[in-house]
C-alpha cells in the first residue's frame, strides 16, 4: 500500500490485546527450547485458532499499517503466586488444584478450598465477594501463564516483526500496556482489573488510555481471546467511550477466538458490540476497506 493513505487527517488505531506466545497454539516449530530442559516449551494456556489469528493481523499490519498512526499492544503480566493461579490454593483435604478449577466465596466459607496461606484467608473472602458481586466472572484458577520474563509473555513472533517494521517505517513507537502484575485481583480488561484496588493505580481505570483512543476516528480491535480479554477490554472501552461513537470500534472477527468452553460467551459478547453499534470486519475486509474508503 503507497502512502496516500496516511495523508489521511483521520486518526486510526490498532488495538492488539494480548497477542502472547502463551495464548497462542503454536506449532512445534514455533516452540523453543530452555536451558534446563532442552525440552521445547509449550504455550501455558493455547486457544485454539489464536496462531493463525496472529499470522493474519501480521499481513494486515504489513499490508495497510501506514493507515494507522497509532498501534497500542496490551500484555497480559502476572507473577508465578497469583490469586488466579494453582499455587494459591489448595481443597479442603489439602490437595492441589488443578486449573481449570472455578472457586466461588461459598465454597471458601464451606471449606473446600481455601488459599495455601491462611493468614489470607478473610483478604481472599473480601475479594470473592466483590467479584461476585460485579457479576462479570467468577474466579477461575488457570494454568500459570504470561509470568513476566519468560518466553509465554512475549508477543507472538509475527506480529512483532510486522509491528517492527510499522515503528521503522512509521520512526514511532507501538505503545505497550501491561496489566495484571497485581497478584491479588484478576486482571483480564486491559483498561481495568475486575476488583479495582484503592492502594494500586495500576488496577484502577485507566480513563487516559480510553481518552486517547478517543482521539482516533476508527479504533480496530484484534488479539485473543475474544471470550476474556479482548471481550473484557472492549467492554470497558464501549463503557466509558466519552464520545459514545461505537460505530468507530471494529472488532476483527477473524484475529481473535475463544478459549475453548468459552465459545457461547465470546458469540454473546459480539452481539452485544453489534447491537451497541460497533462493527466487526475479517482482516480481508478491513485490508479493503483501508486500502479504498470505510463503508458508512
């Protein structure tokens, strides 16, 4: 694609939420080995459908990336000990955990689960509750992934490249924004964690983000999984859009998918968009539509 595109005096934005090796069904290929093991590591909590996602948001930031003036990547950052994750907790007959495993404040009253460190216990409770109270998701205790430093944590290798040769081209930066350090609220918008914390900014809304993004007559939404975090993230977006123009949000229907289970929930959360008034395109589509003129 020539340049006349940027020539445009409408912003665009690219809003890529948590394109990360542990969310991604690599093939082996795309697997490496450690040191200690030798061993090739496997993607902590693969979605399926999540690698060839990527390589299709790769060739569409190679194809028409000089239409957009601004790239923002969200990375989902969690430590090893998280209130998410199986080291946490244990059952009522002190076994371990295993992901996977939905835990409600009700069944921590009763006993069968209860946090390996009991001095947490009525922190542990206060949180359930208010999470429950939200009535967006109960706590699910998922295999330890994304944990900052490793190999899960970093963005799928296409998508860097292509983002890469943006910043080159573009001499600008992709923004990145981390959340979910804080291992003691769940974490899956990117704009803010599911239990806010008064004593953690970081958990807290991040309106400045979700005003910038404003700022852009077109905001395309990709990454995974469209049935938590990229559902989650817009969501927030959609919430708290000061100009309430939804019909600038494009959600790529085709670079992003559900964690598996989660399919019913990812299909509700774009009809929802959809009848709220944001769009969905495939990657094609918007390669279309970016490389001619938006349809109204």
């Amino acid at each position: 694609m020539n340049n006349t595109t940027q020539a445009s005096t409408i912003r665009r934005s690219l809003l890529i939420i948590d394109p990360q090796n542990d969310f991604c069904d690599l093939p082996t290929s795309w697997q490496i080995g450690t040191p200690l093991t030798h061993v090739p590591v496997a993607p902590a909590l693969p979605v399926k459908g999540a690698h060839e996602d990527m390589l299709r948001l790769a060739r569409l930031i190679d194809e028409v990336g000089q239409a957009f003036g601004d790239m923002v990547v969200t990375l989902d950052s969690h430590q090893q000990y998280d209130v998410a994750h199986p080291g946490f907790w244990v059952t009522g007959n002190g076994d371990a955990v295993t992901p996977f495993t939905a835990i409600t404040a009700e069944q921590v009253r009763a006993g069968a689960y209860s946090p390996r460190d009991a001095g947490v216990q009525d922190q542990v409770l206060a949180y359930l509750d208010a999470l429950e109270t939200n009535g967006r998701y109960t706590l699910m205790v998922w295999p330890v992934h994304c944990e900052i430093g490793t190999w899960g944590h970093n963005v799928h290798a296409a998508v860097r490249a292509a983002y890469n040769r943006w910043e080159d081209s573009n001499m600008a930066v992709v923004r990145k924004v981390t959340k979910g350090e804080n291992p003691w609220t769940e974490h899956y918008s990117a704009l803010q964690a599911e239990v806010p914390l008064s004593e953690d900014a970081d958990t807290q809304l991040n309106q400045a983000l979700i005003d910038d993004l404003d700022l852009s007559g077109l905001i395309v939404i990709a990454g995974e999984a469209s049935s938590h975090c990229v559902k989650a993230t817009t969501e927030h977006l959609v919430q708290y859009l000061p100009s309430r123009q939804y019909e600038k949000i494009v959600l790529l229907t085709d670079a992003m998918s559900p964690v598996a289970g989660f399919e019913a929930q990812a299909a509700a959360f774009v009809d929802d968009m959809k009848a709220k008034g944001v769009r969905t395109a495939t990657c094609q589509e918007m390669v279309g539509w970016l490389g001619g003129q938006l349809p109204a």
